[in-house]
C-alpha cells in the first residue's frame, strides 16, 4: 500500500531520494554538455574541412573540462 501523505514516506528513504535524483542530474547534465562540444567540433571541423578532427577532440575536452568544473562547484556547495 502505497502513503497517501508526505509525512507517511520515511525521512531516510526521502532523503536517498533526493540524493540520488541530484546524482542522476548531474550526469545528465554533464553528458549533455560533453555532448554539445562534440557536436559543434564536428560541425567546425566539417566546415573547415579539417582531415583530423581537431576541433572535436580540442572542443570535446574543453567542455569535459567545463563540466567536471561545474560538478565539483555543485558539489562544493552542498
């Protein structure tokens, strides 16, 4: 049987929740992120007909970078 109220959810098991529901963000937003610098490398690199992938590999790190600052800043304050 499922609690009707908040107060019936256990304090712990709400906590755990919202814990691992801000964990799970995180990595949404962080492949997200990564994501958007690979694919605006790959559009760069296919407009400047790049034979190496430069800007992808170049962009791809950078946005890693940005991201994994953005976590532990996230982290920081919690």
């Amino acid at each position: 049987m499922l609690p009707n109220k908040k107060e019936d959810i256990p304090k712990e098991v709400n906590k755990q929740t919202t814990s691992y529901l801000q964990y799970s963000g995180l990595a949404f937003e962080m492949l997200a992120v990564i994501g958007l610098g690979v694919f605006i490398g790959v559009k760069l690199d296919k407009w400047l007909n790049l034979k190496f992938p430069a800007c992808t590999i170049i962009l791809g790190l950078l946005f890693l970078a940005l991201s994994m600052f953005r976590i532990v800043k996230s982290l920081q304050t919690k």
